[in-house]
C-alpha cells in the first residue's frame, strides 16, 4: 500500500491481536491486510453476506486469513473473540443507505443491536486496549447553506436524515455511554465518501458512484447523475481510509475523540462523472431527479485527523479515479451482470 508511511506508533501492533468486526467488506478487508503488513494478528468476524463469491474474491482476502463466520450479535462468539483481543475496530453494518431506507428492520438489528452486544463484550473484555468505531459523514445530515459548499465540523450539531445515518450516529452516542470511564479507550471515525479498486456496486443503491459509474462508462451505457450531479463530496481512497482507522488504534491523542476522515476538499458528482467520462470518449451525461436522503453533502474539516492522527490523505480523487479505470479494464470481469439492465443508479 503506497500510503504506508513509516510511523514510530505503529510499533505497538507488531503481535498485536486485533479483531475486524466487517474485515471481508472492501474497507474491512483492505484494513486486515494492512494489518497483516504491519505484523499485527488481525481476526475477521463477518457474515460474508454483503457481497456475492465473485465479489469477495476480489478483496484480497485468502485462507490464510483469521476468520470466523458469524453475526455482531451472537454474543458468545463476540465474547470468545475480544477475550484475547488487544484492539477492536468495529466496521460491521449494514452499510448501504438505499437499502437500510428500504429493510429499516435489518439496519437496527445490524447496526443497533450488533453494535449494542459488541460493546458490552469489549466492555467485559480486559485485555482491549481500544475499541475504534467506524461512523459516517452521514450523520451530519443535510445542512441549509447559502449557497456553496458545507464544511463537517466534528462540533457541529448532527442531523441525520436516513435510517443509515440514524443507526450510526446512535452507535456513536453508546460507544461514549459505554466506554467512557472504562478500562478500553475508544475513537469514532466518520468516514466520508470511500472508494477505490476493487469496489463493485451494489443494485438499487445510490453509494458507490466511481465504482458505478466507471462501470457503466466501460458498458457504453449513460452516466445517471441524480440532481444532476451538482452534489459534493469528500471522496476518500479506501487505501487512506485503512490507514487512518488503524492509526486511530495506537495515536494516544484519539483516545476519547470524534474525527472526520477525510480529504478537506469538495467534489462535484458531476465532475467525477467528466474525469471517467474522459477515459470513454462518447460517453453520454443524463440528469436525473434525486434520490430521497441523498444529501447535497459537504466536505471534512480536517484538522482533527491531522493533530489528533497525524494523518493526512495521500491519494487524489484524479489519481484514484484514474487507477480504478486502469483497475477495471484489467478487470472486466468484475462487472456485475445486471449494470446492463440500468437497474443501478450513482
């Protein structure tokens, strides 16, 4: 990973057990395997269910990898896990906003109750150091603005505005419940837009966009831009995203502390979508209505990532845009079957 920078700190995770609640989703994965890089023993819990085998494959992830398959809220298996555990990070949910709007049932038992039965283990649990929760940029919610775009501070008040958002910045508040004045320290990560190879999009959803739309330009099909793509975002590699969380296990100046993940700078949709469009002469830009709680979005303030982390981003959008095409023409294959049939939206 070229975002490795050497870092006295990360010392700390040489043997260090470390479980992954989430690790074989596409940050989760890309975590263990930094993990891995840095003489951590990173385990992986997870249903494996978020994706199809085609897609999983693609992770990184091998048999030599510690595994367990089971669900956040079995409590027994959570138990026997973080009893040897030194660190945790918490990346398990139900990720996909479209989808929690629709099945609101399977959000909370995911993202509340897998959270809720996580937490009391880790609290049980002496031997973890910290526990890192991964949260969203999504509980930020909508702000009006005067026009411009909104920067996310972590002291701002939160306002979410989707089911997804709602679990997360619940879990926010319990992790502080919980943990505050607990033997285990903890930090709350709130990533903002992730992306980067092998990312696939999922059907019905409106996450994902350079994964989907590069798709879909690589098909020859229309690039959909809801609202006409004139929302922004702080797009943030997922090789930068694995950095930070694991960072935020051993920077003693995070303990207790909210941070934003990412870039400081606001892109347009529609500006991603011309950056992949250039890769595909001819590709056509359609406008079309905008989703319900797709937020018009904003951009991190970063100054706590960069004082409380020491992290900074080291990957721009036009350079990761530009590997994953290269990514996915080497990888046509990855493109799932039903992009042809215009079910999917970015």
């Amino acid at each position: 990973m070229d975002n490795l920078l050497p870092d006295p700190r990360l010392d700390r995770l040489v043997g260090a057990r470390v479980l992954v609640t989430g690790g074989g989703g596409l940050v989760g994965s890309r975590i263990v395997r930094l993990l891995t890089v840095l003489g951590a023993k990173p385990v992986v819990l997870d249903r494996m269910d978020a994706y199809p085998h085609p897609v999983r494959d693609l992770f990184g992830l091998d048999e030599k990898t510690d595994m367990v398959l089971g669900d956040v809220r079995e409590a027994a298996t959570v138990r026997a896990l973080v009893s040897g555990a030194d660190y945790v990070i918490h990346a398990a949910a139900y990720a996909d906003v479209a989808a929690c709007t629709r099945k609101p049932e399977v959000a909370f038992a995911a993202n509340v109750a897998g959270t809720q039965t996580v937490l009391q283990e880790v609290r049980a649990a002496p031997s973890v150091k910290r526990l890192v929760f991964v949260s969203s940029a999504s509980v930020y919610g909508d702000p009006a603005r005067a026009g411009g775009a909104v920067e996310f501070t972590e002291e701002q008040p939160t306002r979410p505005i989707s089911v997804y958002a709602n679990s997360k910045l619940w879990g926010e508040h319990q992790v502080r419940l919980m943990l505050t004045g607990a033997a285990t320290e903890y930090t709350v990560l709130r990533y903002f837009s992730v992306y980067g190879d092998p990312q696939v999009p999922k059907p019905g959803s409106h996450s994902w966009m350079v994964a989907c739309l590069a798709m879909r330009a690589h098909l020859g099909l229309p690039l959909q831009l809801h609202g006409g793509g004139h929302q922004v975002r702080d797009m943030v590699h997922v090789d930068d995203i694995a950095y930070a969380t694991v960072l935020a296990l051993v920077a003693d100046q995070a303990a207790g502390q909210t941070i934003n993940v990412g870039t400081g700078i606001a892109t347009s949709v529609r500006s991603i979508a011309q950056r992949i469009a250039a890769h595909y002469p001819g590709t056509q830009l359609v406008d079309t209505p905008r989703p319900p709680g797709d937020p018009l979005g904003g951009y991190a303030a970063t100054g706590r990532s960069q004082t409380l982390l020491g992290w900074r981003p080291t990957i721009t959008i036009e350079d990761g845009i530009d590997r994953y095409v290269a990514w996915l023409r080497a990888t046509p294959s990855a493109i799932p079957p039903w992009l042809n049939t215009g079910l999917a939206v970015a």
